[in-house]
C-alpha cells in the first residue's frame, strides 16, 4: 500500500505506518530544516520541498498511486 505525506515533517506518519506494510512515495514540507532530517531518517528522492498549495494547483508531482 502507498501514501502521500503532506505537511511531512520528520516523517513521524511515515516512521509510524512503515511498519505495517505501507511506503511513502511522496513526502512534502515547507521547511528546509525538516527535509534534512526527513531525508536523514528515510532517504532521498520523494521529499519535495515548498509551499503544499503550489501542489494543489499542479499535482503532477504526486504519484498517482497514491490515492
């Protein structure tokens, strides 16, 4: 099963359902801070930084399996 996980944080949703079979293909925030620390704890490359109404206009970016 796949998520999304907006307003993401350090990934505390991700950390938290992980475990039950579920895997994150697309995380957002707004802060720089958090996306290391995200990034630290669950790699690169799904982590997308910036305003998540820049992707409610244009949710290209947000893989379809998602929902």
């Amino acid at each position: 099963m796949y998520f999304s996980e907006f307003f993401a944080g350090v990934g505390l949703v991700n950390l938290a359902i992980s475990s039950n079979g579920w895997k994150c293909l697309w995380a957002n925030d707004i802060c720089e801070e958090k996306r290391k620390t995200y990034e630290q704890n669950f790699g690169s490359g799904h982590f997308h930084i910036g305003d998540v109404w820049s992707y409610a206009k244009d949710s290209s970016s947000i893989p379809d399996d998602c929902f």
